[in-house]
C-alpha cells in the first residue's frame, strides 16, 4: 500500500475536496483505505476572478497566472489538513494527484485538437507541500484526439463495477457525466449535461445563496414543460459519444436565452433547471445503457433530495442511490480518481478509456512536479 491525496475542484466553483487515500501497490483502487477527507471552501474573491476567466476578458494571461497561484495556494490548504488531520508527515505521501479549475474546455475544436485549461501552478503546489504533485491530466488525451473528459470513468469501473450485472455511476457536479458499467466488462462514458451548475447560478441570482440546499426551492416550483422542451432541444443532448461539455456551454447566456426563463416565476424556473438536469441523465441512460440496474450518485448533486427523488421517478426498475452505499461517500469519489490517475502516472499505466473520450488508444496521463530533495 502507498499513500496519496486526490484534490478536486469542479466546475460548481464551491470549493476543493481532498483525501488521503492508502492505495494498493498493484494499482487497483478496492480495498482501499480513505484516511482523511477535507473540504475547502472557495474563496469569493478567487472564485469570482475563476468564473469571469471562463470568457474573454481583459489581462487573462496577467490574471490567470495570479488566479493559479491561488488554486495552488487553495489546495496546499487542503494539503496541510489532511496530513494535520491524519496524523501524517509530507514525507510518507508518495504524490498528490491535483485536478486545477477548469476555465475553458474545448476539445477538438479551431485546430481538430482544440484546448483545456485547468488552472494549478504545480511547481508552486509542490514547493508548498513538499510533495511530489502530478496534474495536467486532461491535455495527453486532446493531444491523442480525444475529448480530455471525462477521466473518472476509469475508476468508477475499477471501484463500482460488479461482474454479471449492468450499472452506472452519475457524477453530479458542476457538469454531469455518466459511466456505465456493462455487465459483460464493457465501459463507457460520457458528459451528459449540466449537473448543478444551472441551478447554482439560479439561486445565487435570483437569492443570492450559493445553492438549493436539499432542492427545497426547486421542490416548490412547477415544471415548465415548454421551457424544459426548449432547453432540451440543445444539440448537445443528442450528440452521441464520446462528448465533454463545460461553462463553455451551459452557462448564463443559455439558460437565458429561453425567453420564459425571463417570464417565468422565478421558482419555477428553478424546478425546470432541476428537472432538466434529472431528465438529461435518465435520458441518456436509458438510451444507452437500457439493461443498467442500478445508479450510483456521487458529486454534490447526490445531497439534493429533490434530484435524486427525480431520478428514481424517471429511471423505474433502476436502484438509484449515492455512492456511499458502495463504500465511498459521494464527496470523495472525485478526489480519490486523481489520487488513483496519480498513482497510475508514478506506475506510466494508462489513465484514460479511449472508448469515453475517443482518444486513439490508452495513454499515460499528468505532468510530474517534483517536489524536490528531501531532508535526510
């Protein structure tokens, strides 16, 4: 067994979940051992300076070189938790698997290779730490021709997937993304729309609170079905995979661009955004993967009552439940896959699935940073 931390900052722009993860030599994720989990919230300064760099704006290069300083310092905060929570020197952690803000994700566009950007100074991540740091996970698999995204299907596979029988994992963060799961061995995976990235901008606007905490408000309101048919016609929700999608694409100009989000009463709107999140996933499930069984929820969506009561009421015959019920409480999923894609670097073992991104074949994913001598 070896150690690592897995950090995770998504596009919801809450904060960054770390963990502390004891991972098998061998490379495979169970058993595995969750030391100690964290949560930092994300600073608002930092995060409104993250979202405005998600679209043109004057000095990017000025302020995106000073904003992944803040990343760095962001996740070095983390870092200090969990080895102070734990109990652990630096110097027994093998690497941190560090993901860095996404602020742009256009894959295979302008040039047929296109470009992600995750915002992270690793050099800096590792001078703080002093640990070994492995990020720029996504830009091997463009360079291979795929999409970058998404990466977790991998481990969902390795972690959640049960022989003979049909299942997936819905990771429901900023973006939504699916793995199935095949009950003859097969993976695949795909983003499948927004998860709570709508939703949280809604609320902020129109509250002024980070989230609906529960989907209380959304529980409240009326489903639009002209404004949710309108929505849905998005071209994105037919494409087949693979396909990744962003900020890039669901975010305030096209929720706005549906003229009853502007006539609506402001919760019903609110109820439509869940409901079109809920619809997009059990759609592309049920096209894709019919015979699934049984749905696994992660991500900060798995604590909105409401969305998971809409889940299991548009996918009957599916078991719908958080991940925590396998073993792995929905908050840790993200940040333990790039505790495990690190490790899978420090092994050069393949850490994508080109049949989910559509990369010409396996490939071995991160920069290295490292930390640097240590100490005798």
């Amino acid at each position: 067994m070896a150690l690592y931390i897995g950090l995770m900052s998504g596009t919801s722009l809450d904060g960054v979940d770390g963990v502390l993860a004891d991972l098998p030599e061998g490379g495979e994720p169970a058993p595995v051992r969750v030391l100690a989990h964290v949560h930092r919230a994300m600073p608002a300064v930092l995060g409104a300076e993250l979202l405005a760099l998600n679209r043109s704006c004057p000095d990017e290069i000025h302020r995106a070189a000073l904003a992944a300083h803040g990343v760095a310092a962001l996740y070095a905060d983390a870092v200090a938790g969990l080895l102070a929570h734990s109990g652990t020197p630096a110097g027994a952690v093998t690497a941190i698997g560090a993901h860095g803000q996404t602020v742009r994700h256009r894959p295979r566009e302008f040039d047929a290779t296109g470009y992600t950007v995750q915002l992270l100074d690793g050099a800096l991540l590792a001078e703080r730490c002093g640990i070994d740091v492995v990020c720029d996970f996504r830009s091997r698999d463009l360079a291979a021709g795929g999409e970058g995204a998404p990466l977790v299907p991998a481990f969902h596979a390795a972690r959640f997937a049960e022989a003979g029988r049909a299942s997936a994992v819905l990771n429901l963060g900023g973006i939504a993304n699916l793995t199935l799961l095949a009950a003859d061995g097969r993976v695949s995976g795909f983003d499948c729309g927004p998860g709570n990235v709508l939703m949280d901008l809604w609320c902020r606007r129109e509250r002024g609170q980070a989230y609906d905490a529960g989907g209380t408000w959304a529980a409240g309101g009326r489903v639009d079905q002209a404004l949710l048919a309108d929505w849905l016609a998005d071209p994105f929700f037919g494409r087949a995979p693979p396909k990744s999608t962003g900020r890039d694409l669901f975010d305030e100009a096209w929720l706005l661009r549906a003229p009853a989000a502007h006539s609506l009463p402001a919760q019903d709107v609110m109820a439509t955004l869940a409901e079109l999140s809920a619809r997009a996933a059990a759609d592309a499930l049920q096209r894709h993967a019919p015979a699934t069984a049984r749905l696994l929820v992660c991500g900060g969506g798995a604590h909105n009552g409401h969305l998971m009561r809409r889940l299991a009421a548009l996918l009957p015959g599916v078991a719908v439940d958080s991940t925590a019920v396998a073993g792995v409480p929905p908050d840790q999923v993200e940040a333990l896959a790039f505790a495990w894609l690190a490790q899978r670097f420090l092994q050069r073992r393949p850490g994508n699935l080109p049949a989910v991104t559509g990369a010409r074949g396996p490939r071995v994913l991160g920069a290295l940073y490292p930390a640097g001598p240590r100490e005798a």
